[in-house]
C-alpha cells in the first residue's frame, strides 16, 4: 500500500519510486497435519497469516536497476510498509521471490529499455491476527 513516498522501503531504500503498483496478500499458513480426514473434513493447525505483497515495478534504467538488484537478490530484507489490518507502519523481516527482466533494447541512462517485472515480498514469519 503506498501512501507516500517513503511508506514502502526495503533495506531502508524507498521502492515508490520504481513501483506501478502494490498488491497486499495475507496468506494463511497451515502446518503439517493439514489436510481432509475420511468423511472429507478440513483439519489441521492454522499457524498464522503471512504478509505477502507482490510489487509490479515500472521499466527501471541501468542505474536504477543496479541499485535495486542487490536488494532484490539479498536472502533476507528488512521491509518498512504500512498494513492496513493493523491500521499502522510495521517493520518485518522478508524474504523475495524470483525475478527476471526482458530487455528489447540496449540500456541507456535515458532510455528505459527494460520491461516492467513483479516481485513477491514475503514475511519470514506469520502473524496470528
């Protein structure tokens, strides 16, 4: 969810600027023993609800692409954003889905030869609320 500029930053290095949009998830989390019994009911231990917002990124410059790159890369991010359930600003521990950029052209420092891709953000962690 962006509310401003800085209201979402991994590592600590504001994304607004790069982003189209931002889709927030809250995928619930099962553990192990999660499943239907004989008579076809659902059972199982509910873990928790993850954060997960998936961001669709604009074409980005050579610059701007090897400034995130890294970031995106990193096994573990810490991810500043707001989540509207709570209704406040939080700070999480997350980990990134794949990513791949199709470029068309040469890059330039003007031209945004590359297209635009989506990220997942995902927090290490679930949430019981």
């Amino acid at each position: 969810m962006l509310l401003n500029k800085d209201s979402f930053k991994i590592n600590n290095v504001s994304m607004a600027p790069y982003l189209v949009q931002i889709e927030f998830g809250r995928n619930k989390l099962w553990g192990p023993d999660t499943g239907r019994n004989l008579r076809g009911k659902t059972t199982g231990t509910f873990l928790g609800i993850v954060n997960k917002y998936k961001l669709t990124f604009r074409k980005l410059t050579q610059q701007e692409l090897e400034l995130l790159a890294p970031i995106l890369d990193s096994a573990w991010q810490s991810t500043y954003a707001y989540d509207p359930i709570l209704k406040q600003y939080v700070t999480i521990e997350t980990y990134t889905g794949d990513w791949a950029t199709l470029n068309k052209s040469t890059f330039t420092n003007v031209a945004k030869a590359n297209e635009s891709f989506d990220i997942s953000v995902i927090a290490t962690e679930p949430r019981l609320y």
